[in-house]
C-alpha cells in the first residue's frame, strides 16, 4: 500500500499564507526561493530529519498560484517505490499523468496526475534516506 506522505496547496501572497498558518495552527514555514520555484515547506507536526516524529502525521508545502498550471488546488503526495511503474498504473486504472516527472533535489522524482473523479494527486519516488 503507498501511503499519503504530504499535502500541497496554492498561495497568492507567500507571507499572508505563512503568517495565517502559523497564527491560526502555530505551523513552522520554510520558503525555498527562486531556485525552487518559490516552494515553501510547511512543519505541521513534531518532526526530525526524516519527517514527522508521530505515525500518520504529514507534513506538506505550498506552491504559488499560476495561471497556466492545471488544478491548482489542496491535493495530496503519495510515496511509490517506482515513479514510472506507478504513473502507468494511474494510466492503466483510467487516470491522467500531467506532464512529466521532475526530479526535485534532496527529495525525489515527482508528477501529479488527475484521478478518474477528476481529483489533482501527485506521486513521489523518494530518495532514500541518509542515517
């Protein structure tokens, strides 16, 4: 089973949503920069170098708004062993990959795909994790 292993969501104004979710959740905010495409990464959970510190916690990020990206919406990433296996499962179970996988440094190979209810998803094939 691949399990949920991050949230994503859309900003318009990067310290608006950073000061809201930390005043309204007391979440921790990290913004990447440029060099990440303006990604920041969201603590909502006691965490350490390989994540949430509680089983079944998450963490997540959010990406800026832009207007010729596809279903930008809240959506979730789901961990797979094999990005390539898993985006031709999404095809074969009557889904869409949109676009191509990217490579995302220090995390992994990442694509989002539309599910057959029309939903926004991504997969992640993780880089393993350094001890």
């Amino acid at each position: 089973m691949d399990p949920v292993v991050h949230f994503e969501m859309p900003y318009d104004d990067q310290q608006r949503m950073a000061a809201f979710y930390r005043q309204a959740f007391g979440w921790q905010t990290q913004a990447l920069g440029q060099e990440m495409g303006n990604y920041v990464l969201a603590v909502t959970a006691d965490s350490g170098p390989a994540g949430p510190l509680k089983p079944g916690a998450i963490n997540g990020g959010f990406f800026p708004r832009k207007a010729d990206w596809p279903d930008q919406h809240p959506s979730v990433v789901i961990a797979v062993q094999d990005a390539a296996a898993a985006m031709e499962k999404v095809r074969q179970a009557g889904g869409q990959v949109l676009g191509e996988p990217m490579d995302i440094p220090g995390v992994g190979r990442y694509v989002s795909f539309r599910d057959t209810e029309g939903n926004r998803a991504s997969l992640l094939q993780p880089l393993p994790r350094q001890s």
